[in-house]
C-alpha cells in the first residue's frame, strides 16, 4: 500500500460526512473493520489512505475501534464492517467526480 497522502487526506476537510451530510468538521477516517488488514493495517499503521471515508466527528467516533461494544453482537460487527466499506466506496466515488 502507499504511503501517506496528505492532499488526499486533507481534501475531506472542505466535504460534508458521506453518512450524515454534516459540514464543518470532516476527517478522513482510515477503515477499521474486519478486512483492515488486507488494506495496509499493521501494528501502529493505519489502513492505506485509498479506504478512507469523509466522516464528520461523531460518525468517525461510531466506527472507531473504542465504539465496537455499541455494536452488540457478532452480525452487528459484521454490520459496521459492511457499513464502512460502503462509506469508504461512497468517498471513493465523490473523489472520482470532482
């Protein structure tokens, strides 16, 4: 995987939250979920740039590793996966138009 991109990175700033629509305070938040590690997770590294998501704060904290008890149950893990990587394809696709 690549190393970081800061323009890329930095591009979600200026972008609403894919999930919510909220302006303001974007990030772009590094997929965590059960296929991290087949996109450049390690031991202290992130998942490449290309699977992130334009999330604002309270979205980002929901899919945060800290927030998995909120997700009671393994389907719901599965859930919050799933959710993510449709999130990050959603960034992905909003990049491709600009």
């Amino acid at each position: 995987m690549s190393q970081r991109d800061k323009k890329r990175l930095q591009a979600a700033r200026n972008e609403p939250c894919v999930r919510c629509g909220r302006e303001g305070e974007t990030r772009a938040a590094h997929y965590c979920g059960f296929r991290q590690h087949a996109l450049g997770k390690g031991r202290s590294l992130k998942a490449a740039d290309e699977a992130t998501a334009w999330l604002c704060h309270s979205c980002d904290d929901l899919f945060s590793e800290s927030s998995y008890p909120r997700w009671e149950g393994g389907s719901k893990n599965i859930e919050r996966s799933e959710e993510f990587l449709y999130l990050c394809v959603l960034t992905s696709i909003r990049r491709a138009e600009q």
